[in-house]
C-alpha cells in the first residue's frame, strides 16, 4: 500500500516554499534598498539646491554691498523671498560680528543676533564664518520647533574677507510627506508584485510538480507489473527526457515481460514434451521388467527379443538426454564455441565418412563439388561436423533407395553449403515447424527420432552467426541451404 505523503512533503508545496521565500526575499530588498535610497537622495538633493540658493543670494548681496544700491537689492531680496517662501524656505542675512567692516545694516535682518539661534543654525554659520566656505545640516530645530534644512554661504567685501553669511531655513515636512506618498505607492507596487510573484510561483510549482508526480505514479504501476503504463508527458528538456525513459523503460518491460510469458510457455511446452518422450519408453521398460521379473514368459527367444527392446529403449532415452545437453549448451549464451578457421570441404569428408554406413545400406550415392579447395570460415569443428551429420542423416532417412544426395559448397561474398536429396520432400504447411522442439513427422522411419535433431542443427548454426534455408516440395525432395561468413586461408 503508499503511503500517504503529507502536504508539507509534497513536491510542489516545496517548489512553491522556495519559489515564494525567494521571490519575497527579492521583493523585501528592494524595498528597502529603494525607501532608502529614494529619502535619502531626495534630503541630498534639496540640501545642494539649498547649498547653491544660499551661494547665489551671498554672491548677490556681495554685489549690491559694493555697489550700495540699496533699492535695486531691496527688490532683489522680495522676489527672492517671496519665490523661496513658497518653498517654505526662510532668508536670513546675518553679519559677522568678529568683523571690522560689518555689513550695512540695510542689507542684513538687524534683528537677529548670532547668540540668538538655535544650535544647528549656529553650527552652519560657525562653519561658514571659520572656513569660509558653504555648509548645511538637517535634524530638528528647537526654534522653528520642526525639522529643518539649514544651509549657509559666507558673504565677503570687496578684499575677500568674510562680513557676513546667509542663512536659509527650510522646513522639508513636505518633502518628506512627498516620500511617504511615493513610498507608499511603492510599497503597493512592491505587494502587488509579491501577490502576483507568489501566484505565478504557484503555476511554476504546478508545473514542475505535475509532470514529476505523473512520471512517479507511472514507475509505481511499473513496479506493480502494469507495463502497457505511459507517462503521458510531453514538455521539452530534462523532465522530457526523463518521461520519455520512463516510456521507453516501459516498452522494454512489456516486452520482457511477453518474451518471459513466451519462455516460461516454451519450458512449460518442453518439460510436457520430455515428460512425453521418456514415458512411453519408461513405460514399455516397466512393463518388459515386470513381464520378466514375474516369470511369465520362459521361452529363450522371447526373453531374448524383450532385453533387446528394453536396450532399444535404453538407446533411444540415452540419444534424448543426450541432445537435450547438446541443445541446452547451444542455447545458452555463456557457452563458448571452439573457434578457428576450419575447412567446410575436410568437415564435409569427414562427415560423409560417418554418414556412408547408413547411405550404403539404402545404396544412397553421396556426391559433392566446391569452387574453392578449402572453403575456409571461422567455426567450431566438432559442432559443425554434428550439424551437417544431423542433415545428413536425415537425407538419407527420407531418401529411397538407389537414389543421390548432392553437397555443394560456393565461396564468394559469403560461403554457402546446400545439401539436397531427391526423396519424399515436407508438406508445405509442415515447413514452418520443422524447427521445433519435439516436432517429429508420423512416419514409421522417423519413429527413433527425437524431435531435436534439426533444432540442434539450427542453435549451431546461429551461433556461427549463419542462417539456414529450407526448400522443399512434396516427391521432389528437400535443400538445406547454410550461409556464414568467408575467410581467407590462415598463412
């Protein structure tokens, strides 16, 4: 049974906690790497505007305190007052008490003494006496009793010595109401940004999961044995690639597990076969034993003729066990050949040799021709030879008497052996099954046989990397074609 996997471990509750927490981490930077940029370069910027208002209405009041046109500076100091008012910025002129030549009372607020202002207007005037030079600060000021912008310009005579300064005080409560309106909307942008991050983290989470989980609920119903199951994904890159494993681990699977139904069918098919085979024979033994054993029978002949139907018997079980080896061996993939390079035409002669003692008695002509003198392949002698015997004893078994049997032999691109024999020939609808297991014609001069010996031939075949080809027709005979590949003669 699955387990049940709890919602925190699900996978895209994972990709959505990370997608979300980095998305909100990104979100909650650059908040606050803008709020604080954004107040602090505006603060800067009004300090230098204010900076630079104060350098200009200082380099002004130079000018018109030369000149001592008091009216033409009194017009001056009412447009400059009444454009810096509406910024709620405050003008003070305020003379240098350390020095000789003061500025006219005409062009400086008499009523305002350097003792009197509060301590941030005194440090900019301080600055600005002492270093001669522009300076501002900000931070609360306890005469305006508010924040403040305070910025400060020396003012000089006409031999360049300080008499004076100018004092702006700006009130930036509008300003900063400025930043946290922009602020504000920034930080609504920023949610708004977040909401929509945190959604679209949701959908990519989704998406990334969804696939993931088909592909893992496809390699469960694998493992239960459903192999026909498919992923049903199609994206493109890793995850693509991974699904399509799956399918393609899937497809292997079905058909491991058709070919596996196949050869436990085939084992099933074979050990009916072998049990078929040895029962008549175990059971004809059985019955001769017992016939034997209980003394029924007391004539010599008869005795005689039963031992010798018991040894047929013996033979003939003994042939069996002995091509189930034979087979079993071919059959199986970590059993090695003999290999080196052997003449087909001495494997021909030798097996003719063995093959003349049973041709001789049905006066069977065994003929052979070959365009090369040795026919030279890479193959495993004694197999070999047992393969053309296995033919060959078949050719003279369902030839007639007095007739031939033909061996030829042709090398070229590959190197091909026929034998052919003009006896009773195969049915064509017996063709395809000659080739298997314990498949035995019904007639009476196949009765020894085991229904292996063409199958052996076939296994030896493959594992020389060769085909075999079968032709046949009904009173004409049958060729058994056999192609592998050619060498060149070993120096």
């Amino acid at each position: 049974m699955q387990k049940k996997i709890r919602f925190y471990n699900k996978l895209y509750f994972r990709f959505f906690c990370i997608f979300g927490i980095t998305s909100s981490v990104l979100v909650l930077l650059v908040g606050v790497v803008f709020f604080r940029l954004y107040s602090r370069n505006t603060i800067h910027e009004f300090r230098e505007q204010l900076e630079i208002d104060a350098g200009e209405i200082a380099d002004k009041v130079e000018e018109y305190s030369e000149s001592g046109e008091e009216n033409g500076y009194s017009d001056y100091m009412d447009a400059t007052q009444a454009l810096l008012e509406s910024q709620n910025v405050d003008v003070w002129i305020m003379p240098y008490y350390k020095s000789i030549n003061h500025l006219r009372s005409a062009y400086t607020n008499s009523n305002l003494k350097y003792k009197e202002l509060s301590k941030g207007m005194s440090r900019v005037m301080k600055r600005v006496y002492t270093k001669d030079g522009v300076y501002s600060n900000y931070g609360y000021d306890d005469m305006y009793d508010e924040e403040l912008i305070r910025a400060g310009a020396p003012v000089h005579d006409s031999g360049g010595n300080v008499i004076g300064g100018v004092l702006l005080n700006a009130n930036y409560a509008k300003r900063v109401e400025t930043v946290d309106n922009v602020e504000k909307t920034v930080f609504i942008a920023l949610l708004s940004a977040w909401f929509v991050s945190m959604c679209i983290s949701f959908l990519l989470s989704k998406q990334l999961s969804g696939p993931i989980s088909k592909i893992g609920r496809t390699a469960r119903i694998l493992a239960e044995g459903a192999y026909e199951t498919k992923t049903g994904v199609s994206v493109s890159g890793e995850i693509g690639e991974l699904a399509e494993t799956v399918d393609v681990l899937s497809d292997r699977l079905a058909e491991n597990e058709k070919i596996r139904k196949e050869i436990d069918r085939s084992r099933m098919d074979f050990f009916a076969n072998v049990s078929h085979e040895l029962r008549t024979p175990i059971t004809v033994m059985r019955g001769y034993t017992e016939t034997l054993n209980d003394g029924i029978i007391t004539d010599n002949d008869k005795i005689k003729n039963m031992y010798e139907r018991m040894l047929n018997e013996c033979k003939g079980m003994e042939r069996l066990v002995g091509d189930l080896l034979t087979l079993s061996k071919m059959q199986n993939p970590d059993f090695m050949l003999n290999l080196e390079p052997v003449s087909l035409v001495q494997i021909f002669e030798n097996a003719v040799k063995s093959a003349r003692v049973l041709s001789e008695k049905k006066n069977i002509t065994i003929r052979m021709e070959y365009n090369d003198e040795y026919c030279f392949m890479s193959g495993d002698y004694d197999r070999l030879r047992q393969m053309f015997l296995i033919i060959l004893d078949n050719a003279i078994k369902f030839s007639h008497e007095n007739s031939y049997i033909d061996i030829k032999l042709e090398k070229g691109e590959k190197l091909k052996a026929s034998i052919k024999d003009y006896g009773i020939g195969i049915d064509e609808d017996m063709l395809p099954y000659i080739f298997e297991k314990f498949y035995k014609s019904k007639l009476q001069m196949n009765e020894k046989g085991s229904g292996l010996g063409l199958v052996i031939a076939k296994a030896i075949a493959a594992r020389h990397n060769g085909k075999v080809e079968v032709y046949s027709k009904p009173g004409e005979g049958t060729r058994f074609t056999f192609t592998f590949d050619s060498i060149e003669p070993p120096m």
